[in-house]
C-alpha cells in the first residue's frame, strides 16, 4: 500500500492558498486603514521612542523601543514576530526589519541586522508596524516536503503509522506502575506514553489534569532519555508547562517569547540562563567594546577625507574583531545550555529554527494538538523518532482564514486523525473544575458520558444557603426571547453586539455579587469570567464595566475575553453572553459548537448563560441545551430581572 501522498500533496497547496489569503487580509489591512484605525487593532504603535541602542548577541543591533500613548492597550506584537520601524516625518524612506525579542506591555525589544541606525530615526515621529508572518508558512511547507518525500527511514515510518499504513508499536504496558497522586485514568495515560513506540495520545477534556499527566509523563520519560522537545502552538501553553517543569525540578529552556511573561518562565528563557552564566561579564565587556569603537567610526559619518576614511575604516575593524571574539565565547555559552538543558520548550516553528537545526530528539510532546493545523505539527515531528499528542478534538479547532482552504480539508488536524487509530489515545475521566450540573451537557453532547466528576467539585456552588438563590444553584439560562433586544452590526469591524443583553448581564452579575458580599461564607475573593463569542460584545462591556464605579473593588477579579481568551482557564463565576437575536434566526459564530463546549466548560461554581431562545432553538445543539437546563430547573426568564 502506497503511503498517503496525495493527501500530504493536497495539504502542502491548501498551506499556500491558507497563505496567499493570509498575505491578501494582512495587505488589505494595511492599504486601506489609517494609522488610528492600525493602532486600534493592534499592528501598529505611533507615537513610540527609542529608550536604549545596544550591541545584542552576535552582530545585531538591539533597540528598545516605548509607546508614549495607548499604554496598557491590547496589540498583536509577541516575541519572535517581524516588526518594521518606520519614520511618519519620512514617509518615504525605508521602513528597517527587525525580530521581536522581548514584548512587555508598551516596551519592545527589537533585534536589527545593522551596525547604525539612519539619520531619520533621531528626529521624532517614529512607529513599529507588525509585519506579515512568512517564516511560519516557510517552516510548514519545508515540513511537508520533508514528510512527503520520507523514505527508508525512522520519518517514513512515523508518517506510516499516523497515516494507518502500519500498527502502532508498544512495549509491554505495566499497568501495576502508578504515580501518586495521578488517579487510574492519569496512570493509564502515563503508562501508555512509556510504552509507546511510535505514538500516544492523552485525550484531556476540561478539568481533567492534562496538563498534570503530560507533566509527569515527561518526567517520567527523562529518566530513560537525556533530553525530550515540548511543544504547543500556544505560547500559554508552553509557558504553563515550562512552569510545572521546572517546579518538578525540571532544567527547561524555553525558547522564543513568551506572550505572557511570568518570573518563572522568564527564569528558563535562554536570554536568562546565559546571562547568569559566569563568563557572561566577559561578553559584556567585549560588546561594551565593541560598542565604542563603533561610536568612535560613527563620528566620522559626515567628515570624509582620505585619513578619515582610514581611520573610521580602523575602528569598524577593530570592532568587528572584538565582536568575531564575543561571537566565539557567546556560542560557548550557547552550547552549554542546550547541553544542560532536560527539556526544550518551544513553539512549533521555534523548533525549526537555527539555534535547533542540528538537534533530533526521541520523543517530542505537543501540547494543545488538536489546535495545531497538520502542518504545524509535522514541523516537530520530522525532529524526533515518536510522538506524544495532548489536547482535546472537541475544544478550539486551529484557525483557517481561507474559507476554501478550510473547506477542503485544512482544518482537519492531525490529532484528529490519530484519534481513530487503534490502542493509541487514553481519555482523562475524572474533572477537578466543575459542579456536575455545569459538566453534564458537554458530557453527554461531546465525551459520550464518560466524564466523572470529582468529589471535591461535584456539588460546590457558591452558597449552600437556600435563600441565597443566585449563589445556590450552579446553572442559569436566562431566556431574552420576546423582550426585543436586538443584536446590532458594526459597520466598521462587522462584529455583532447586543447592549441591552450586556446591560441584562451587567445587572445580573451586580446583584449576585451583592449577594455573595452578604454571605457570610463570603471570606475569599471571587473570581468571575464574562465570555461572548463576538469582540464588539466584549468591547462594550469591558467599556461599560470600566465606567461603573460599582465594580471598582471588583476589577481585578473580573476578566473579559473571547471564548479563545479562556481556553485553558477556569473562573468561579462564567457568564456567557450570546448576543445572537433576529428575525431571521441567524446565529453565526455560534454554528462552531466547540468554542462553545470551551466556553461551557469554564465556571466552577456558577454558570450563567443569556441568549435568545428564539433565534437559538433552530440549531439542534442550543434547542438540547434549553432542554437540558429545563429539565435541572436552570431555566429563568428575562422578565424575573425586569424589576429586580
């Protein structure tokens, strides 16, 4: 049987339609919006200034980089991305390419491959605009030529076995090796990655401990392999496992930017480790050096006699002479690194990259895989002799922007495919997060009823008090249908919102954490989430709860995302807006069922959801959820809020 070239042939055009469209929305973006609109969605920061120059590592040069307005506002820079710095006094001069090395809040790091900046950058009104991604579709496709053009070796056989050609292989299981603390389904998953010679898969469903059991798997595995490369297409993801790891005692370098820096992560990042290196002073002081005699040559860039020439001639040379030295002890310490390091943590196309061209692994764990397209998987894998997948096929799919790509079967991912592989997946069946009337809709609509939960959460509310009836009960649907609120369309950013159900949400969750203020049982903080699947419905109520002193004591409690923004994340409180409400029975966005099986599947103690009836139950999947929350009693009616 010939292995599946034709579909890995088929995945490598769809990857170029995903890009030219990708390339087409980016270009598109940036020739009709104006600089306000750039800076509004976070591709753009103007006004900026340069704070620090220095000589970063090897020859480039390193720009620190602060925006003076919009502080604190939401962007789309993260480390490892190409930025470009541009003049808006000197529309027409070269915008200069860089690499995003450090990202914080409103400062920049920006890695540059030249020896000065130009004139123009000393006279104000400077930028950084975020540049289109290529190297991650350039990675993809060098991936699946690799794949596709596999022959009599150990990649060939991997892609054989994911493909169904060939059987899984396995030594044998020992079931009687258990960790403590792991429950049995845990240690199932555990044994079955020791195990495992080609593929295993850990099948994690919300609150199950995935993250917990890949953790101990892959201590588990550095006790019979010097060095094993963790990946996740999530940077969340990644910094979460470096974090466990190194709490295990774990040596973790973790390559790239993290989007979220914590202390943790930043203490295993490479910048880190080889700064706290003992001969790292030395390699300051060669780049110190260096620095000077370029300063010194830079005195003489408008003065150009013959002797001037020479000897700015001179001091480049001996720059680059002490920089060529700095070169040699930096890869030293490099090295060494890498050598120490037990696990390697990273991003896909981190992997791909120069600091790992030489390097081949065992075993390879990718995290979060049901999110990744097939491609971005591969990029791993050709790296490493088997794999272990993590993740979940009925949470976040991976994101497609080409609708034709999508159809064709881009989306499909690769940890889907294995999942109907024989005797390689294990599901997680015991969940630590939520009271079992919160659990059991996605329970039976996705995971077959084979969830369980725990005895620690399985009847937690907020209140066990029967006349607190906000905190007493873990489900609400409040139903909106015959009220007339309206959802209404942006003309601008065509996303959808609902104020008066914002407004509904608003006044719900003021009333029961009045009621929680009141409890007696009310001596931690509360923790609350408030989810809705369109942007402009979490723009207006993150303006209108920003504007409401009532929650003055309330805003670091309170977090406002998208369903994406919560994956991996729990709150003591969910409310989910579903802003959806027309005539025409129109629901959109919420078609995708797993997002809402995410967004589902975050409250611990207290769920409450607000949509339309209406316009809902014409899709199956809402019209089961009504009936559920009918049948447990959770559901309430807009007009019990009206006077309240």
């Amino acid at each position: 049987m010939k292995p599946p070239i034709d579909r890995l042939l088929l995945l490598r055009k769809l990857l170029k339609i995903e890009r030219d469209e990708d390339f087409a929305q980016y270009k598109q973006h940036f020739s009709r919006n104006n600089i306000n609109f750039r800076k509004e969605n976070g591709v753009t920061w103007y006004p900026i200034v340069i704070a620090n120059i220095e000589i970063g590592h090897g020859e480039y040069l390193s720009i620190d980089i602060e925006r003076t307005t919009n502080h604190n506002e939401p962007h789309q820079f993260s480390g490892g991305k190409n930025a470009a710095l541009f003049s808006n006094t000197y529309p027409d001069e070269q915008a200069i390419n860089g690499i995003i090395k450090v990202i914080n809040p409103n400062k920049i790091r920006l890695s540059l491959s030249i020896d000065e900046l130009p004139d123009w950058c000393e006279d104000g009104k400077l930028g950084i605009n975020l540049l289109f991604d290529e190297s991650s579709y350039r990675e993809m496709d060098i991936a699946m030529d690799k794949v596709i053009n596999a022959s009599n070796n150990r990649l060939a056989i991997l892609r054989d076995v994911i493909y169904g050609l060939k059987l899984p292989a396995f030594d044998k299981i020992v079931e009687s090796f258990k960790i403590t603390g792991l429950n049995n389904s845990q240690n199932t998953a555990v044994q079955k990655i020791i195990a495992a010679k080609d593929i295993a898969i850990v099948h994690g469903p919300p609150g199950t401990g995935k993250t917990t059991t890949l953790v101990q798997a892959i201590c588990e595995t550095l006790k019979i392999e010097k060095q094993v490369l963790v990946c996740s297409s999530s940077n969340i993801a990644v910094d979460l496992l470096t974090e466990k790891l190194h709490r295990e005692g774990i040596n973790v370098l973790r390559l790239g930017n993290p989007a979220r820096i914590s202390e943790e992560v930043w203490m295993n990042t490479l910048d880190v480790k080889m700064s706290a290196h003992e001969s790292y002073k030395k390699l300051k002081k060669y780049r110190k050096n260096a620095e000077e005699y370029f300063r010194m040559a830079g005195k003489y860039k408008r003065t150009f006699g013959r002797e001037e020439r020479e000897q700015r001639q001179l001091f480049y040379m001996e720059a680059r002479k002490i920089l060529n030295e700095a070169r040699v002890l930096e890869d030293y310490i490099f090295h060494e690194q890498f050598e120490k390091a037990q696990v390697i943590a990273c991003t896909p196309v981190v992997s791909s990259g120069k600091m790992m061209r030489d390097k081949h692994f065992t075993t390879v764990f990718i995290d979060e895989a049901a999110q990744a397209l097939e491609p971005m998987c591969w990029i791993p894998i050709t790296r490493s002799n088997r794999v272990i997948f993590a993740g979940d096929h009925f949470q976040l799919p991976p994101t497609v922007k080409s609708k034709s790509a999508e159809v064709q079967g881009l989306k499909e991912t690769l940890f889907e495919h294995c999942m109907h592989l024989d005797n390689v997946s294990v599901m997680l069946n015991i969940q630590y997060r939520m009271h079992e009337h919160i659990m059991n809709f996605s329970n039976k609509n996705f995971y077959n009823n084979n969830l369980i939960a725990d005895e620690s959460v399985k009847s937690t509310v907020l209140s066990f008090d029967k006349n607190e009836i906000l905190l007493n009960t873990p489900l609400d649907f409040i139903d909106t249908a015959g009220i007339g609120y309206n959802e209404i369309i942006n003309p601008e950013s065509l996303s959808i919102a609902n104020p008066e159900e914002a407004q509904l949400l608003i006044k719900h969750l003021k009333l029961l954490l009045v009621q929680y203020s009141q409890s007696n049982k009310a001596v931690n903080q509360i923790s609350v989430g408030i989810i809705s699947p369109y942007k402009e419905q979490v723009q207006y109520l993150t303006t209108q709860i920003a504007l409401d002193p009532y929650f003055d004591n309330y805003r670091s409690q309170i977090a406002i995302k998208t369903v994406d923004g919560f994956q991996g994340q729990e709150r003591d409180v969910i409310y989910i807006s579903l802003v959806r409400s027309n005539d025409l029975k129109e629901i959109g966005f919420l078609n995708d069922i797993r997002r809402m099986n995410v967004a589902l599947t975050r409250a611990k103690k207290k769920l409450v959801v607000i949509g339309d009836s209406a316009t809902l139950a014409n899709h199956i999947f809402y019209k089961n959820f009504l009936d559920y929350t009918e049948s447990i009693g959770a559901y309430k009616s807009v007009w019990e809020f009206i006077d309240s």
